[in-house]
C-alpha cells in the first residue's frame, strides 16, 4: 500500500484528482518547473517556520535522518514526555505524518503543531471582531497527525493547533462540527478524506478532471484542460464545476457540454418536482443558464448580450486595475488607463517597498487624483468584486485618508462599474472562462509580456524589492497598463454590442 501523507489530504481538499494523477496520470504532460507564486509561497512559508521555530525556546531538532531513524526518535523522545519536538516522524502502517511541532500539554496529552504563513482561520475580520472559521484544509492535515498519534498509543483529545502567519495560536477541535448546515464534524471530513485518498493513491479507483479556478498555479493544468477539451467536459462550459457536473452526470445522464443541448428544460424541472433529491442544488434557473451557454458555446460561436447596459458618456473614462499580494495583504499598485479627447495615457499610483508608509502614500495619491477629476463627468471601470473589497479593507487601516461615508458613496455611484457584473448578468461568450484575459484575448488584445498573470505579478514585486531591479518594476507596470487597456478593449465591445441591440 502507498503512504498517505498530510500533503496528499491537502492535495485532495484543493482538487479531488490531482492525487490519483501525481501517481497514474501521464508523467510527461506534468509541469516539470514550479510556477514561480506557488515557490514564493513555500519560501515565504519555510522562512516564516524558521522565525517561529527561533522563538520556540529549547526544542529536540529532528529534522536530519532517514525516515526510520526520526521516527525511532520521535518515539523514543515522546516516551520520555519530551516538552517540544521539531519535525518529528509520525508512522502508523502506511501513514505518515510529520507536524512542524509535537508538544505535551499540561494534562499529559500529546498535541500536533502546524505553522502556517496564512490566517489561522477564513473569513475574519479583525476589525468586526468575527472570528472566522476553521479552514478545512489545515483541520484534516492536523487530523492525520492525531490520528497517527493515537494509534501509537499516545492520547489526544481529537486537538491541534495552527501558529499563524499573524502568530495566532488557534486551537483546531477535531469534534466540532464545520459549520451551522453542515453537521459533519472535522473528523468525520478527515476519515471521510482519508478513506477517498486511500482509494485513489492505491489505484482501486480513479476520478476525472474538471477545470476550476485554482487550475493554473497546478503542474497539471494543460494536461487537464487538455482532457476537458478532447472530452467535451461539462467544466469547460463557464461555472459548470466539479460538483454541477458529477450531478449532472449521475441524474440526467449528461456527459458532455453537446449533450446539454438536448435537455427538455420543462421536463426536467417536472421531474425535479416529483423527486426532491434529482439535481439536487441545481434549480431551473441554473439550467435554463446552463443551456443558454452551451448554445452559445456550440452554435451561435459569438457574444450574446440579453439586455440594453447603461454606459455613462462622459469625458474622462478610467480603466482601472490594483495588484496585491494578499499573502502579505499589501496593495502595492493602483493602475489607470484614462482616455480624455481621444488621448490616452496610462497613470500608476506604486508603493516602492513594502511598508504602511508606502502603501497608505500611494493609496492617499490615487485618491488625490480621483478627487481632482471633474465631478459627475468621468466613469470608473474595473472588472471584479475584487477592488472594491480591498478598498473597503484599505479604508479600515487607513480611515485618515478617504472616510467609509465617501468610499462606498464612490463604489455606489452608477458611473463607477464593476464589467464583470455587467459581463454576468447581461451577457453569454463562447469561451469557458469570462476572465478579463479570457474576453481581451477573444477580443484580439494582445498582452506584452509573454507570461500575464496576477501571480506572476506578486512574485515579481517581490524580487523587486529584493533586488531593487527597475527592469522588474517596468516589467509590473507594462503588464498592469495592459490589464486595464484589457479593460478598455472590453468596454468597447460592450458598447459595439449595445449600439446594435
């Protein structure tokens, strides 16, 4: 039997098949190169690990040795109640586990530690004073731990704990349950996991691909997106995930994006009615949206717009676009595309090293400008909910420079538009993505750099601060400039198609 691991749980919990295809997938279609923002997370990650770990006090170092050798001394050193123990090996016929940290607390229990470089929790908000929830993820990595220690005969109450990137100690109880529908407890979503892992790393059954947001930072995603256009997978048609189309699939015997195009939507619905579990958390809506798609996709090959859009005219129009490395929650670029009289110029507001300084300066300088622009005769447009939750977050650690009274009155003015709404609500494209790069591209824009991307845009900024390289600075610039030009060649074809409705 193959090792199970708490990387492959973690594997699993971010994308169902990416286990089974690390070990029976076709080798020679695997990335080989590290995407360079998922390196710079591991990085950050070891340097933070060492940083806690040169706080800890006096530990036992087990982090050198074979596999065996650790493990004889983990055991060894936990018999003997041993405060704090560093990388110690947990093995338990074909489990392995090793914790950043194993500690004895006060009643004699053996407790795992993680140090994570994120929030301990998701969904906080300090500033609320909400908690947040237990991450999933971090609560079945922690789970294994336990249950290697249990079945070594040292107790534990069902408990880890997570350290941080904030230095947060948060206790994670594998009793409680994950969230206020649903009753299953984390331990139950680690046996759950553990069982479905077993499964796949032993070959004694396999799952299929499905294209979803987290694809492309995976050395696996040409392989899979690959499979999912030699296949006519239902995930390649836009919002149709993992979950929709296993569904699909097992209820209405839907097997492909072409086969959507045979549904009786009336029929269905009735068959919905006479039995409650049939496509259960798909509703009419959702397939009447579904069907919509795929003929468009399939047979009208073009942009559908349902709906006449309201697109101000007025003489300043910004296209506008924030880059951010929300590992380290830093806003480091507000970028404007402004067209005024037929001219246009790109305007960067940047932060040239990460501190509040820095980040409050350049945040206090794109409002300068905004307030400087005639009233009620310029629009605002971004693609994505994404900068206005981050402004509304910039508003709460820097209310000196713009009140929450006036951000929301900016968010709320009609000419300020979000076009991924506008894309969402109004429109249909033949494409499986209706990301800004997916349109512009489809729209025969053409990025300068040869790799766009956000998070290659995060690791770059980061190798600008260390080297102090102005060339990488360009290189940030040129690629956000795009970015909002992007959003501009969207515009435009939005109106095209508004004219002609």
């Amino acid at each position: 039997m193959r090792n199970i691991t708490a990387s492959k749980l973690y594997d699993y919990m971010q994308c169902p098949h990416r286990v089974w295809r690390d070990i029976y997938g076709p080798q020679d279609e695997k990335i080989k190169k590290t995407n360079p923002f998922v390196q710079l997370l591991w990085d950050r990650g070891i340097v933070y690990e060492k940083e806690v770990i040169s706080k800890s006090g006096k530990l036992l170092d087990l982090s050198n040795g074979s596999l065996e050798q650790r493990f004889k001394s983990t055991i060894e050193a936990m018999n003997k109640k041993t405060p704090l123990i560093y990388q110690g090996v947990l093995i338990n016929d074909n489990i392995v586990g090793i914790p950043n940290l194993l500690t004895v607390m006060p009643d004699g229990t053996s407790i795992p530690v993680d140090i994570k470089s994120g929030a301990g929790r998701e969904g906080v908000d300090e500033n609320e004073g909400e908690e947040g929830k237990l991450k999933k993820h971090y609560a079945v990595q922690l789970a294994l731990y336990v249950d290697v220690l249990n079945k070594l005969g040292f107790e534990n109450k069902k408990q880890g704990l997570i350290i941080d990137i904030n230095g947060n100690e948060v206790i994670y109880n594998l009793n409680e349950t994950i969230g206020l529908k649903n009753k299953m407890t984390f331990w139950e979503l680690y046996e759950q996991t553990f069982n479905n892992v077993s499964i796949l790393v032993n070959n004694e059954d396999k799952n299929k691909p499905a294209l979803g947001g987290i694809c492309k930072l995976c050395p696996w995603y040409n392989s899979c997106h690959k499979w999912a256009e030699d296949n006519d997978d239902l995930t390649g048609l836009f919002y149709l995930g993992r979950s929709k189309r296993d569904v699909l699939e097992e209820d209405a015997n839907i097997h492909n994006i072409q086969d959507i195009l045979s549904i009786d939507v009336k029929e269905l619905i009735e068959l919905k009615k006479e039995d409650k579990n049939l496509l259960k958390g798909i509703g009419q809506a959702t397939i009447e949206k579904i069907v919509k798609r795929a003929d468009v996709l399939k047979n009208i090959k073009k942009p559908v717009l349902y709906n006449k859009i309201y697109l101000p005219s007025v003489s300043y129009e910004l296209f506008f676009d924030i880059e951010d490395d929300p590992t380290q929650e830093f806003v480091y670029l507000h970028g404007i595309y402004q067209r005024n009289n037929g001219k246009e110029k790109f305007i960067d507001f940047t932060a040239k090293n990460i501190s509040l300084e820095e980040e409050k300066t350049a945040w206090q300088n794109f409002w300068g400008y905004i307030k400087f622009l005639p009233k009620n005769d310029f629009a605002v447009y971004y693609y994505s909910p994404h900068e206005k939750s981050t402004y509304r977050r910039m508003q709460k650690k820097y209310p000196d420079v713009i009140s929450e009274k006036e951000l929301e009155s900016f968010f709320e003015n009609p000419n300020v538009i979000d076009l991924y709404g506008v894309v969402l609500k109004n429109t249909d494209w033949p494409l499986s993505s209706y990301s800004i790069k997916s349109l512009a591209v489809y729209l025969e824009f053409k990025w300068r750099d040869e790799t766009p991307s956000g998070a290659l845009s995060i690791e770059w900024f980061n190798k600008y601060i260390e080297t102090g390289d102005k060339k990488i600075l360009k290189r940030i610039l040129l690629y956000n400039e795009d970015d909002c030009k992007a959003t501009m060649i969207l515009k435009d074809a939005l109106y095209q198609m508004n004219k002609k409705y």
